[in-house]
C-alpha cells in the first residue's frame, strides 16, 4: 500500500504550479492544482493529454469513504477524466498538515466519452498475494468497487456531481 500525499500527486512534470488546499469543507479534502508549466504533458488512453500547461488537477478524498476522486481538467476547465482511486483511509498528515490517503491498488477511470476502465487488478491480486494487503482490504476494495460502478452508472455518484467550479476562481 502507498502514502499519497496530495501536496505532491500529479507534480512530477509539473515546473511551475499553484495548489489551493480545502480544508475546511464538512465531508470532504480538496486540492486544486493549476499547472502552469510542465516539462512534459501526461497523455492518457487514446492520445488523450490529460495535464499539459494551463490544466488544473482535483483532488477530492472525503473523510468517510473509501474512495478518493481524481478529475482532470484542460485548461477551458471542462472535464478530460475522472479518476477514482480506492482507498483504505484518509486523513491530515500529521506532519506536513495536508491530506494523505492509503491507495487500496485498484483504480476506476472514466473517460470523456464515458467510457469506464478498471485499472490494476492484477497489481491488487499481486499485493493480496504479497500479503502487501490482507483479505479484510481486498473484499474491501471489490465491494467499494461494486458501489462505485453503480453509481457511476446511475450518475448518482456525489463528488462527480460535485460543483467543481467554485473551487477553479
């Protein structure tokens, strides 16, 4: 299982950006990231650029759910990806004071077209086998799976609803 920090996901290529952290909302962490220079742009499935100059990155983990929400923005800030990442927990690091989640392997992306992809189950398979992970996370994982792709089927899905906009100005 991997730390991610959210004050350094996403800004390997990125020279020069700004991140606003909120805090302070009742259910949820959010971190925007405007990258204003990167030494590379981040291509995705179908040659799709995911971040390249101008673009932002959101990141929105809530407190009580096993899940942590990537979208990925061009830089007219309309939506290129979401990107879920299943979780074990989330929370502040206590010393760098900003939001950290335990990635849980296994990935649910939706594309543009709205096209979904599972993403790394054999990596999660790998880890169970490892013992990286113990069998209580992975039946975790494969039910907040499940949960996930309803909903995103549904369109019920609460952070994909979520008015991302008031966070961009």
């Amino acid at each position: 299982m991997k730390k991610k920090i959210l004050s350094s996901t996403y800004l390997k290529e990125a020279q020069k950006y700004q991140i606003k952290f909120y805090l302070d909302e009742e259910d949820k962490y959010i971190v925007v990231k405007k990258l204003i220079k990167l030494s590379k742009k981040f291509i995705i499935q179908n040659d799709v650029i995911a971040m390249d100059d101008g673009y932002y990155v959101i990141e929105i983990v809530p407190k009580n759910k096993n899940y942590a929400l990537r979208l990925f923005l061009n830089d007219k800030k309309e939506i290129i990806e979401y990107y879920f990442d299943i979780i074990k927990e989330s929370g502040i690091d206590k010393e760098l004071k900003v939001p950290y989640f335990i990635d849980l392997y296994l990935d649910i992306t939706i594309q543009k077209n709205g096209k979904v992809n599972i993403l790394d189950e054999e990596e999660l398979n790998d880890a169970l086998k490892s013992k990286d992970i113990t069998k209580k996370d992975y039946e975790l994982v494969l039910k907040v799976k499940e949960q996930l792709l309803k909903e995103i089927e549904e369109q019920s899905n609460d952070l994909m609803n979520l008015d991302y906009m008031k966070y961009l100005n």
